[in-house]
C-alpha cells in the first residue's frame, strides 16, 4: 500500500466515524433541481458479483438506477424530475471486458437497469487472448507487469457481444479504436480514432452510438479532441468525478465519479456520499476552460 492510498485510507475511516459521508449524503439529498451520478467500472469479475449485487442494492436504496435514455431526460422538454425523491443513478463500464457482458449486465438487469459500455474495437477483435493481453499491456495498461493480471483484467467481450447487450438495452459507447490518448493528434488521426470507432460500433450494434468516454486520465483531452467527440455524440463522459446537475452541465461535458465492485462496504459509501466531488471541482472548472465549454 502506497502513501496516498494510506492517507486515502485514513481519510474514509475518519468520514466514517464522524458521520460526514452520511451527512453529505443528506445534504446531497436536499438540492431539489434535477440531478444525477454517473458511476465509472472497470472490470466485474465473478468472484465479487455478490459485492456488486449488494453495491446496487444499497445504491437502489439512495438512487433510481437508470439507463441512458433515462439519464437523458435531465435535459428533457418537461424534466418532470424536480420532485424525483431520488436522483438518477448510470452505471458506465470502460474498456469492454468480458466481466461487464458476463457479470455486470445481468445483474444490472436484475435491478431494473442497463448500463453504457465503453468498447476499444481492436480491443474486441482480437483473435486470441495472447493478443487481447499484448494489447491490454501496451494499449489500456502500460504499468502492468507480467504476472500481475488476471484474465478478467485483459478479457475482452467479442463484437457478438457487444451486439448482444445493445439488442438487451444496454448502450454501446465509443472509446476510441485502439484506446488512444486525445491529446495533440491530427485531424485524420482524431477521425480515424473517434469517427471509425463510431461507424465501426454502429455496424455492429445497428444503433447510432450515442456516448463516447475519453482514455486516461481528466485532462488527456484537448479541445480539437473534444469537438470531433461532439460531431459524433450527443454524450461525452469524462474521467473527472463529480454529480451532474441539470442547470449546468451539459451533455457533451459529463462528470463521472469512480466506484470499483472491489471497494470495501465503507469505500463505497464514501464514495457515494460525494465528499469526493470537493476535491475535482478545480478539476472541473480547468477541463471546462481547457475546451472552451460554452457557458450555458
Ligand atoms: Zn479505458
């Protein structure tokens, strides 16, 4: 365990005794303008459904787990939501790992939702796992080691797949071809990894695509990238965490907060009370400058 992840520890510990998580919970609770979160996975595996499956009971409570289309309604004509007892809730998987078809769908399903699944389309059409995991370790992971990962880490779920979820509800979300990083490409590379990508999804879902979520980290993006992005796709998703609120976000520019099945009970609260939004508000407002998002 690292420095940061000790004093990440230790600052979930003392939110947890002194209530904070639960008190920003509340206060979470009490904005009455249309809202939601938008919560970012990576892989599912089976040995922790039972975590998952508790994690969306417990989030079901507090929540009303939703699809895309439902999450849209934010920006409806009549956002009927001002009144939502509950605000939205929108379970996102990056990087289209067999875990997410095999694990994560079905008990999304079992909850009344269906999620957004970020695929690499080189990733899915590898041929064979020696490749899948070559991939994996150059293209998504380059800090892994030999040796360190499991087959759910590298895994991906094939183009039938992926067209299976989407004829089962689920949207299919672009994540570049080959999981590039947008940061200072040229125009045919921009269109190559995010146009392609796009068409490529759409043939074999034959849905539009509507969502696309950027690689890395909040600020491997620039504005060239993003507006190809908004060519393509009504929604971005960005890998900055934060909830979304209706008034001023807009859908090209969407907050995400991590929340991994592996979290610990108290992790996981945590992370749902929204503490953490405080931390990435600088964040937020430096990628709003960065693009050029226009003030709405
Ligand atoms: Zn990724």
């Amino acid at each position: 365990m690292n420095f940061r992840s000790q004093v990440r520890g230790f600052l979930i510990q003392a939110a947890c005794l002194v209530r904070a998580d639960a008190l920003a919970f509340h206060l979470q609770k009490l904005h009455r303008r249309p809202q939601g979160l938008v919560v970012a996975m990576h892989e599912t595996p089976t040995s922790l459904k039972e975590q998952f499956r508790a994690q969306l009971a417990w989030a079901s409570q507090h929540f009303t787990i939703t699809n895309l289309e439902g999450f849209a309604t934010l920006w409806g004509e009549h956002p009927g939501t001002a009144n939502r007892a509950k605000p939205l809730l929108l379970f996102t998987f990056d990087d289209g790992r067999e875990s997410n078809y095999s694990v994560a769908a079905p008990l999304l399903e079992s909850f009344g939702g269906r999620g957004v699944f970020f695929v690499v389309p080189t990733f899915a059409e590898c041929p064979d796992a020696q490749q899948a995991l070559s991939f994996y370790r150059a293209r998504m992971n380059p800090d892994s080691k030999p040796g360190d990962e499991k087959t759910e880490d590298w895994k991906p779920m094939s183009p039938a797949q992926v067209a299976d979820l989407a004829a089962r509800g689920h949207a299919i979300g672009n994540h570049t071809l080959t999981h590039a990083r947008l940061i200072g490409l040229s125009p045919e590379t921009l269109e190559h990894e995010i146009g392609d990508s796009a068409r490529k999804l759409a043939a074999w879902t034959r849905k539009p695509v509507d969502a696309f979520a950027w690689t890395f980290g909040w600020d491997a993006i620039d504005a060239n990238a993003w507006q190809a992005i908004r060519r393509y796709h009504r929604f971005c998703f960005s890998p900055c965490a934060g909830a979304v609120d209706s008034l001023y976000d807009q859908p090209s520019l969407l907050w995400r907060r991590e929340i991994e099945v592996r979290y610990s009970a108290p992790e996981m609260r945590f992370s749902y009370s929204g503490l953490v939004d405080l931390w990435w508000g600088a964040r937020r407002r430096r990628l709003r400058d960065m693009l050029r998002v226009p003030h709405e």
